[in-house]
C-alpha cells in the first residue's frame, strides 16, 4: 500500500510503501535486496519496521508537492523531463503566489478535481505554499493534508494562466469558490510534478532519505522571455466564500 497515487510522468522523491513480510530477511537489509530486483527507475532509499496499525497513506499527515516550469525562450533538453517549459511570457510569480496563498486553509477544492474520482468529498487543509524564482526556473510547493484526483496538475495550469495575464486573479479565485470544473480544461503536463515528501507524526525514516530527495537545477545565464502579456479578461463579480 502507497502513500499516495501519481499519474502517469509525475516522479516521486520519497513515496512511502507499506506492507507484511515473515522471513528471515532483517529491516537493515531490506533496501538493498528491493533495489536488487526493481528496475532502474524505482529505487527504495530506506526501510524500517513499523507498528502493525501503521498505514502508509491513513497514518500520514501531510503530503507535499514540487512543481517545476523552466520559463526561458530556448528549450533546455536536461531540463524537459523534469519541468515545464513556458516560453511565450515572463511569468508574474508574485501574482501567482498572492493566488495560492488564498487558498490555504481548509475548503472545498471540487473545482480542482478530475472526473473518476472515488472521494467522498472535496475538502482538504492546504497547509503550506511557496512559490520561488530562482533566474529562470520557478518552484512551485504545495502541502496540504491530502490531494484530490488531479488537483495540483490543474491548480498549476490555472496560476500559469494567471503569470502569464490570461487569466485575471477575480476569475482565478471565482472559479475556484463556484466549484467551477467546467470553466477548468488545462492541467499541467506530469513531468513537471514531483511527490516532494509524505509526512507522519513519528517519521520511522532517516531524514536524508525522505525529506528534499529531489536536486534542484540551477542556471547561470538567464534567458527570459518579455514580461508583457495578453490582457486578461474582465474581473467577475464575487462569488461566495469557499
């Protein structure tokens, strides 16, 4: 059992995997026997033994999120497998950070949901954000308590629209207290997303293993494209609280 489910080109620096074993092999040699048998893209980092109601995804108590756009004119192919390229327009990371920030909290986030989803529910904590530029590689963090189908996928789609003035911050928060799926089509290409860390009350891992897995590039040049964007649309009315 995992802690949690990614889609299909989402990386993952520090899933959490639970289950049952009786055998002669000790915990302290239980990494090193899984990596002897998984394939090169999966590797166990730690092992440790846990109480028997521990759960990977019911015991966690937060999960955290890294999404990373290289927003530079050229294409950079060390770069294309672990980010999204945006290279029309210089994004606005303040705007977009002032967006995420709104949303901390616990609310209904249905309008950042995938159809299939088997929740009863909408409703999560988002528990920290950050959003950094570092030249022209801007991370984007999201904790929360736990994530809908899809959510940070189209949530990042929708701050794109907003760095980039195609979509106004009014209408960025209106869809988000409507509900308003519809009005939602772009999610983010999976490359750019990665499972940064799963927390728990009493983490039974050693920090290097679990905790910021994931390196992070850094450029010297800077090759950004021009600040002025599309104006976006009219503001919307308020809608009701979320």
């Amino acid at each position: 059992m995992a802690a949690g489910r990614t889609d299909t080109g989402v990386h993952a620096a520090a899933q959490v995997v639970h289950f049952d074993a009786d055998g002669p092999i000790p915990v302290t040699r239980w990494a090193k026997a899984l990596n002897g048998r998984l394939p090169s893209t999966i590797r166990v980092r730690a092992a440790a033994e846990v109480p028997p109601d521990w759960h990977a995804c019911f015991s966690a108590t937060f999960r955290r999120y890294r999404y990373t756009i290289f927003n530079a004119r050229t294409p950079n192919l060390f770069l294309a497998p672990w980010s999204w390229h945006r290279y029309q327009w210089r994004l606005d990371e303040a705007l977009m950070a002032r967006c995420l920030e709104a949303l901390l909290g616990e609310h209904d986030f249905s309008a950042f949901q995938r159809a299939g989803s088997r929740r009863a529910h909408a409703r999560t904590t988002l528990q920290e954000v950050r959003v950094e530029r570092c030249g022209d590689l801007l991370v984007t963090e999201v904790q929360a308590s736990g994530f809908l189908y899809g959510m940070v996928r189209l949530l990042m789609g929708q701050l794109v629209a907003v760095g980039e003035g195609r979509l106004s911050e009014a209408c960025f928060l209106e869809r988000w207290r409507q509900g308003d799926r519809e009005a939602i089509k772009e999610a983010a290409p999976p490359q750019g997303l990665c499972l940064l860390r799963v927390g728990y009350a009493d983490n039974p891992f050693p920090e290097a293993a679990w905790y910021d897995c994931q390196p992070q590039f850094r450029l010297e040049i800077s090759d950004s494209p021009p600040r002025h964007a599309p104006e976006a649309p009219p503001e919307p009315s308020a809608g009701r609280p979320g």
